[in-house]
C-alpha cells in the first residue's frame, strides 16, 4: 500500500484493533467492473492537443476483465483513439445515496486498439450479452470492436480508502461471488431487517446505535453505516467464515441475528 494510501486509510499496522477481513483492491476494482455497464472514457483529444477529452462510453469485458467498446468512427473519442491509443475509464458505484465521494470508483489507464480479427466473434457475443440493444447498430460499416489493454488501476473504495493496483494482480483477480445478489440483498436487509442489523452491530462490533443501513456486502463481509449518540458512522462487520452464494449469505445473516439477540452485547 503506497504511503499516500496509509495516511488516509485510519489505524495503521500499530493499532491494537484486530484487522476486518476484507476483499484486496484488486479483487473489489474486478467487482466494480464487472457490476458496471457504462463508463466515462477520456482520450486525447485531437482538436486541442493536451487536453483530455471525456466521453459516455458502454461497456463489455472479457475474462480478464478488459474492457470491450463497440465505437463508431465518427465519433470524437473514436478520431482520438487512433491519433494516441492511450486512454483511461472511469467506472462508479451504481445506484449510491447520500455523498457521491464516499462511494466506491476506479480508473483503469491503458491502450485502446482494435480487437484482432480472430478475436471478433468472442467480443461481439460479449458485448451483446450485456447491451442487446446494439444489435441494431452492431453491423454497421462504421461501427468497430477495440479493447482496452490494462496497464495500471487506482482504486477508490470511499473516504480513506485508496491505492494503485498493478495490471498483474488486476488481471488476476475474480468478481466476488456475491457481485450478481449483493443489490437484492442489501435491499431485503434494509427494508424489512434493520433490527438485525442493529443488533449484530452492538454483539459483533460493540456499537450501540439508534439507526443502520447495509451498504455493501461480499464474500468475507460487509459494510453498514449507523446513526449513534455520537453521529453517523461507518463500520465494517465481518462474516464468521467465507461464503460464496445468495444461499449462503441469508443463512448466515440470520445466524449472526439469532446470535445476536440471544447473547446482546
């Protein structure tokens, strides 16, 4: 973790608080990825050279987590892209209340080229899956499939919770298994369980607290903010083991809440 990182990510390795298990930066940028379907893509811009120019830009990836763009010719980002390849995309946490700056973001920085011919088929099927609606343009003259090669990533977890992730250990990591449920679960949990919720707050974590809302969830975790006596705080509560389905995952909130309200803190 870079010095920078350190200074803002709380409690350093000092600390005599027991680390929370949690997903590493290069798994959770794979998760947002993955989870997204649009991004903001910034090229050089040919017209005022120095300049980044951003553009709305939908998305496919592969199974290394590359980008795939199907882009027409016409297109100001597509001019840039075959003037200097070097581009970056910014993806963002969907769907964030309250402070956008506290949500989850990352920026992938690579070359952008055009995806090989023996390779077309494969992309194609890839970014049909995730935008049927392209079918209508796909077959276009102008319209063409290019691919983002990763050379570096830098992840933004929220406040505090930054650092750069090498295009190796981005390349190989997975989405977390929960990546496809975590939004109906969250949901169910802070519409109908907020009373779970607060409960395993206070038995696991010790926080007595009068409001909480689940804010993420994975394989090893998640994340809950609270309103206590002393304002809103973020906590992080860890799983007793690691699991890796929607199954799972109800199986072991209700055991957590059952635990809970039996043995307050």
């Amino acid at each position: 973790m870079s010095s920078y990182a350190r200074k803002h990510a709380g409690p350093g390795p000092s600390s005599d608080q027991p680390a929370i298990p949690e997903p590493s930066y290069s798994e959770r940028a794979r998760t947002l990825v993955h989870v997204g379907r649009t991004g903001s893509l910034s090229t050089h811009s040919r017209k005022q050279p120095g300049f980044p120019f951003a553009s709305v830009m939908p998305y496919a990836l592969d199974n290394r987590g590359r980008p795939i763009f199907l882009i027409s010719s016409m297109a100001m980002h597509t001019q840039n892209l075959q003037a200097d390849r070097h581009a970056s995309l910014l993806v963002t946490q969907p769907d964030t209340a309250g402070d956008p700056l506290g949500a989850a973001r990352v920026t992938l920085i690579g070359n952008v080229e055009l995806v090989p011919e023996p390779e077309i088929t494969e992309a194609r099927k890839l970014y049909l899956d995730r935008h049927a609606n392209s079918k209508d343009w796909v077959d276009f003259d102008d319209f063409a499939f290019y691919r983002m090669e990763i050379v570096d990533v830098y992840y933004v977890g929220g406040f505090g919770v930054m650092d750069w992730v090498s295009a190796s250990e981005y390349d190989r990591a997975k989405p977390d298994p929960l990546v496809d449920f975590a939004g109906p679960i969250i949901q169910h949990m802070n519409s109908d369980h907020e009373d779970a919720l607060l409960a395993i707050a206070l038995h696991f974590a010790g926080t007595q607290a009068q409001q909480a809302q689940m804010l993420s969830i994975d394989r090893l975790g998640f994340g809950v903010r609270l309103k206590t006596p002393e304002g809103m705080r973020g906590i992080r509560i860890a799983f007793p083991r690691e699991i890796g389905s929607r199954q799972e995952a109800r199986d072991i909130l209700i055991e957590m809440t059952r635990e809970a309200q039996k043995n307050p803190a």
